[in-house]
C-alpha cells in the first residue's frame, strides 16, 4: 500500500516513499555569513588570541567587521608576515 507524501512529511521522515518533486536533503535559509560573524569580537575568530587581540586593538581593529576592512599590507606589517601562516 503507497502512502501520499508532501515535501513536508518527506523532510520529517514520515513517509515511506519521498514526493517526487521534494529535495533531499530539504533547502536550509542560512544566515548570510557576514550578518552573523561581523559584530563578533575578533577573539571569537579561530587562532585569535589574547595577544593577537591586543595588538589588533592597538591597530583600532575589535570587531570582524573592523579586521575585514583593514588592508593586509597594514596588518601585515604591524604583526608580521607569518601571523597567521
């Protein structure tokens, strides 16, 4: 015996067979990343840490919105060439 599916109990795991005109797996709306991390102080960044941050602030760099809008040939040269490498 089939059962009728919709997209919706086919994302659910509630139907036995998948409707034919669903996506596996269902599309997902993701926050665009910017929206998300640019607020975020630099030190929630991966390989920041205290003292990374300190010489970024020194810079005026405290946010990721400020660090992505900061040349590389400028931080570059206040931290080194191998920050980060």
């Amino acid at each position: 015996m089939q059962q009728d599916c919709t997209p919706a109990d086919t994302a659910h795991h509630s139907c036995s067979r998948r409707h034919p005109n669903a996506r596996w797996p269902p599309p997902v709306s993701p926050l665009p990343w910017q929206a998300f991390l640019e607020p975020l102080p630099v030190r929630a960044l991966p390989g920041i840490g205290y003292k990374l941050a300190q010489q970024l602030a020194q810079l005026g760099v405290s946010t990721v919105a400020h660090l992505r809008q900061q040349p590389l040939k400028r931080l570059a040269g206040a931290l080194g060439e191998s920050t980060g490498g």
